[in-house]
C-alpha cells in the first residue's frame, strides 16, 4: 500500500477537495496560496514561499474567517496544515451535518 493511501485510511474527517483562494499568514505577513483540499481539522495549500514542518501559520478563508495552525509535511511547493482546533464552521460549509468526529468514533 502507498504511503498516500495508508495517509488516506487515517483521516478521521472527511476531506473535500477543490481550488480556491486563500492566503497563508506567518509572522503577520499574508501571502496569497490556493487551498487543495480541506477539511474541519487541516488544510493542503499550494504556495510558492517556502515553509518547514513545524512552522506556526495561520490560513485566511474568505467568508470563513481565519484558522491558526501548524505546517505537519511539505512537497515541493505543497504543504499540510493541522489547524489548532478543529473548526465547526469548516464543517458546516462542507455540507457536513455536525457531528463530533471524536464522539462518533467512539473517543
């Protein structure tokens, strides 16, 4: 099995995908990136500014409003964010109904 398809089975959420824009706060300076994918816990951002694992970063959504967090992996000019706590504004603009994802599995 891949190492994207082992990463895949681990999500607790659901992940919507999709292209949009965003932007990419550290250090109070924002750069504009495209969000990849999304869910209520994290975030894959295409941005071409270089960032490390473990860089405190907040992602700036139109209309959602802002979600501090941390940079957990990077690819070339792609990068993992975890936000700091899961929102439940992200949820909802998912479409999802809520639910605690830690309630419905059991945790």
């Amino acid at each position: 099995m891949s190492h994207a398809a082992q990463f895949e089975e681990r999500r607790a959420v659901p992940r919507t995908e999709g292209s949009f824009p965003a932007h990419l706060i550290k250090d109070g300076g924002a750069k504009p990136c495209e969000v990849l994918n999304l869910s209520s816990r994290g975030v894959q951002v295409s941005i071409p500014e270089q960032f490390a694992a473990g860089d405190k970063v907040s992602v700036a959504l139109d209309a959602l409003g802002t979600f501090p967090g941390t940079v957990v992996w990077s690819d070339g000019d792609r990068y993992g964010i975890r936000f700091q706590s899961e929102s439940m504004a992200i949820w909802r603009f998912l479409g999802h109904t809520w639910t605690c994802p830690e309630h419905a599995a059991g945790r």
